[in-house]
C-alpha cells in the first residue's frame, strides 16, 4: 500500500477504476479513455493516488483510493464534489479538509485484506497531514431514486449531518422519499453500499440532498466525516497505533 509514483502508477488505478467504474457499473465521462481502458478525468493530476498492490500478481494494482487535500483543491481550482454538492458550510468551519473519491477495489479482492489496506492508509494519510474533515460522494448504482427509496431515506432520517457540517446538492434530489415511522429500516440497510455502511460505522454523516449523475450511472450521497466528532471505538476501526 502506497501513493502512486509516477505516470504508470496512476495509469494502472485508473485501469482499475475503468474495470470497475465504465465496465461494471457503467460509467462514463468526456475523459474516459476506452480504447486504452482508463478512466480518468481532469481531477486525477491534483490528487493523490493511494494504491494497494498484490505483489504476488506481479504488482497488479487491486485497490485505489483518490485523496484532495484543500492544498490541492486550490491549485485545481475547486474541490471534485463542488459540481454536485455547496461545501460552504465546510469551507466556513476554516478546519483542514480532504476530499476521498473514486475508491474500488478489484472484484478477487473484495471483502479481504485490500479493503483494511486502504483504511490503513487513509488513516495514516489523515494524521501525516493533520485532515480534520473528510468528505466526498458515495455511489448508489442506478438513476432512478424512487428504486432507491428505502436507503435514501434511511441515510436522510437517521444520518443527516449537524447543519456546521451539512452540505446541499446543488441540483437537488430529495431523500426523505419515505416518511420514518413507515420504514423497513432492516431491508434498507441491506440496500446501503457496502462503503456507505463503512463510512457510518467510522461516524459519518450525509449532507442533504441527493444527486443523481446521469453520465456515471449513479446516485450521489455526500459522506462528512469530522474526525472531532469520532468516539474511541469508532477511531480504533482504522487507526491503528504508530511508534513514536
């Protein structure tokens, strides 16, 4: 696990995330590179690239992990998820943000080792640099939110950020689509993307608002994590003890 070095390096994450992205869920976008198989957008020279490698596959790239410092936000000219969420009310908290994206691992590497590698190197990532809040859009595959319903609404009735931390989509899609005392709150968890789950264990909220990206195929939640706001047990899921 490490942040890719070089042109090969990203090239080989962005192979991955078109495995994963474009041929699986059906993605797409006006820099997506079909021909060499490499999905990619005008984002990807500002961002770190944090990688998991199998070495016992030749170095084969298994997991990607996109990482925005505010930094780098600034020489991009604005952070990836401005295009679909107002991050005001974060950018007025004056506190040290990062922006995650386009995380995916390999489907061979699914539900093992590569999935902790990459929190693992979130994490020591968030204290190298001293990152206070986390965010960026978490996926549903499909369009349709009605299908989406049961989840949505879930995310928005029990997980709606505290309004310092709230973010609005910008072209907004309702997510209280089924009032809370008629919810199957249990067939909606099962709904929920294994990430999104991920993120509410380690504390994570949800701004307001879905979006839906008809060009990716998805709907977008935007997740918010303060890492104030982590009790002990929640920060012990991915940080683990460093030597002085």
């Amino acid at each position: 696990m490490r942040l890719a070095q070089g042109a090969a390096e990203i090239e080989a994450a962005q192979r991955l995330r078109y495995q994963v992205f474009v041929e699986e869920l059906g993605g797409d976008g006006p820099l997506v590179d079909h021909d060499a198989r490499l999905e990619r957008d005008r984002f990807d020279p500002f961002f770190d690239h944090l990688i998991v490698t199998d070495e016992a596959a030749g170095g084969q790239v298994v997991g990607v992990y996109r990482l925005l410092r505010d930094d780098q936000a600034r020489a991009a000219g604005q952070f990836y998820s401005e295009d679909e969420y107002d991050l005001a009310p974060l950018r007025a908290g004056g506190r040290r943000l990062m922006e995650l994206g386009r995380s995916c691992l390999h489907p061979d590497y699914r539900g093992g080792a590569a999935m902790f590698q990459l929190w693992q190197g979130l994490a020591d990532y968030v204290l190298d640099h001293g990152i206070e809040i986390m965010f960026g859009v978490a996926s549903f595959h499909g369009t349709d939110p009605q299908a989406l319903a049961r989840p949505l609404s879930l995310l928005h009735h029990r997980h709606l950020a505290p309004p310092d931390l709230r973010v609005r989509a910008r072209e907004f899609q309702p997510m209280d689509l089924v009032a809370e005392a008629d919810l199957d709150r249990r067939a909606a968890l099962m709904e929920l993307p294994p990430l999104i789950k991920a993120y509410l264990r380690l504390g994570g909220f949800v701004g307001e608002g879905a979006f839906v990206d008809h060009a990716f195929n998805t709907t977008d939640v935007c997740l918010v994590m303060d890492t104030a706001r982590m009790s002990a047990r929640q920060r012990g899921l991915y940080v683990r003890d460093r030597a002085p």
